[in-house]
C-alpha cells in the first residue's frame, strides 16, 4: 500500500470522537480504516452491530456444539 492509498483512508478516534483522514494518532486512539469520512463517523454504530452479530453467532455455535454460556459442555 502506498503513502497515496493512506490518505484515502478515514478513522474515527476514539479519544478525540473525531474523524482523521489519513493516519494522525497512535493507532491505540484509531477504529479503521474506512472507506469515506460518513462511515467513520458510524465507527461505534458499526462496531455494535459487529459485536451483536457475533454474540447470535456465538449463541448458535454454543447450541449446535451443546455448550452453556461458560464454555462448558451441557448434560
């Protein structure tokens, strides 16, 4: 990837709730990259989502392998 390709890109940062374009902050402080400046600012909203998506997956991974919500096989 190029230097060019780099400033393409958006990141929402999460100590300053704001959108760099481009790199700006340790990447510690960064959500990204993003393709646009409008979903970078949706970084939270998208964020959430994934991890709701996950959970459900994980439930269903939980009942078809016989699990509880420990990791534990159920009897």
């Amino acid at each position: 990837m190029s230097e060019g390709d780099l400033a393409d890109e958006y990141y929402y940062n999460m100590r300053t709730k704001m959108v760099e374009h481009g790199r700006q902050s340790p990447w510690e402080h960064l959500m990204g990259p993003y393709g646009s400046h409008e979903e970078a600012e949706k970084a939270l909203e998208i964020a959430q989502a994934r991890n709701l998506e996950w959970d459900e997956d994980d439930v269903e991974w939980d009942e078809a392998w016989g699990e509880d919500e420990e990791g534990r096989d159920e009897e």
